[in-house]
C-alpha cells in the first residue's frame, strides 16, 4: 500500500509548493502524511457533493486544486460550510491535498494542459516571477489567424462550453493569444498580454471595468469561466499519479471527481 507522503512526494516532483505565490495554501491541508492510501480523488474544489462522492466510494485523499482553507480559521463547527466539511473530512478518515498556484506556473501545469487543448503553437510565458524560472499563464499563436468572433466558436468548442463571453471587434483578425487559466484578470496580466503584443487574451471571471480598460489598449478579450479554464487539469493529474503508481507496480487507484463543478448555468 501508498503512504500519503508517497503521493506528495510525487506532487512535488511536477509543482514544488515553493512555486506558490506568497498568500497561497498548498500541500497537505488535513490529514497524515503517513496514513495508508489505496483510492484518490480528484477535483477542483472540494465541495460537499465531491466530498459525499469519496464517501461514497470509500476514497482515502482527495487532491484538489482550489484550498479548501485559505485563512486562519478560529473554530471548526457544523454551523458553517468550512467547518462542516473538515468536520466530515476528518470522521471519515479522508485527507486533503491542495495543489494552486505552484501547479498553474509548473511545466505541464494547468496553464499548459490550457494550452495544448487550445492547440497553440510557439510557448513563451505571459508574466514571469520575480526570482524564479516559471511563469503564470503562457503566450502562443494559432495555426491560422481567425476572427475573434471565429476564435471565441473555436474556444467554446474546445473546452465543451454552453457558450462564450467575448470583448472586442467581431471581425478583427486575431494571430497571438495570451492565456491564464482560472482568475487572472488584474491589471497585471492584461498589461503583461497587451505587452507581450497578443491580441487576445483568454482568461475567467473578468469584469466590467477592466474589459474597458483592456479595449482601450487594443487587447481582445475572451471569457472562459474560471472552471472551464482549470478543469482539465483534473485529467492531468488523475493520468500522471496513476502513471507513476504503475512505473512503480503499487497499488493505486486515482479517479477524476464525476462531479460537475461549473457553479455558472446558461440558457
């Protein structure tokens, strides 16, 4: 059987959790790194239907991308959403892993995994971080330029979405892309894109304002939801912890979450 540890040191080996920004929660948020593992679950967050579905299927950790705990926490009672789902966590023996921003800047992290199903061409990172050799979010160009309104179809096609929320001229022939899954809309990474020359960026949960900002700079926008953007990731992550269990002959089942996370319904 598989130590915790064993899975964290695998972890750690592809997004070391000193790639995490500074107000990050990654690594092992609740359990033992020594508690024996033979089932493992993978989501996004670790909502209650994700932790009733490891109930359920009697899963001893659940890796997730999101921090179930971000802040310091005063008390843990049942009276509240955190303290219900740690107080559930912890009856039911199931651990938790978090992998957030060390993941979204590691090689082949959620950025990359973002990449290649978008199907880019000629990598390059869209903003660099101070003192070390990884990036958030990446830069590329597409086989062919396109429309916007033509790259926003193609988008919505890619990552199965219902529909697509998009900013800037229809017709405007679109060539370089920036992309940063998840929240990556501040001012940082719309000037990072705009700098970078794309003439697109695709990102979620943008907002009003600063759309108008980032069209006043000639910068094109796309809006793909936060979960859409990070949700492939999942996949990644099951296909790599099993990949490494296998080289290794042990005895380990990793599964994707059978949970639709998207809190966004459209109509």
């Amino acid at each position: 059987m598989i130590k915790t540890s064993w899975i964290i040191n695998k972890l750690e080996e592809w997004a070391p959790s000193c790639l995490a920004e500074e107000w990050d929660n990654v690594g092992l948020l609740l359990g033992n790194d020594a508690q024996l593992v033979t089932k493992v679950l993978v989501a996004l967050d670790a909502t209650d239907s994700v932790i009733d579905e490891a109930i359920q299927g009697q899963f001893d950790l659940i890796i997730t991308h999101h921090p179930l705990i971000y802040n310091p926490i005063k008390r843990i009672t049942a009276d509240n959403p955190l303290g219900r789902k740690l107080i559930t966590l912890l009856k039911n023996g199931i651990g938790l892993y978090c992998a957030h921003t060390n993941l979204d800047k590691a090689n082949g992290g959620v950025n990359d995994v973002l990449f290649e199903r978008l199907d880019l061409l000629r990598k390059e990172p869209l903003l660099e971080t101070f003192g070390e050799s990884s990036s958030l979010g990446r830069v590329g160009t597409l086989h062919e330029k396109m429309t916007l309104e033509s790259l926003a179809e193609y988008v919505k096609k890619a990552l199965s979405l219902s529909n697509v929320r998009y900013a800037g001229d229809h017709s405007r022939l679109i060539h370089k892309v920036g992309i940063c899954a998840g929240d990556a809309n501040g001012d940082r990474y719309l000037k990072a894109a705009y700098d970078r020359g794309c003439d697109v960026y695709i990102t979620g949960d943008l907002r009003y304002h600063g759309v108008q900002e980032a069209l006043e700079m000639g910068l094109c926008l796309i809006d793909i939801t936060h979960y859409a953007g990070e949700e492939p990731i999942i996949a990644a992550i099951v296909s790599y912890l099993n990949e490494k269990a296998g080289l290794e002959n042990l005895a380990l089942k990793v599964q994707a979450t059978t949970t639709n996370g998207q809190v966004f319904v459209s109509k």
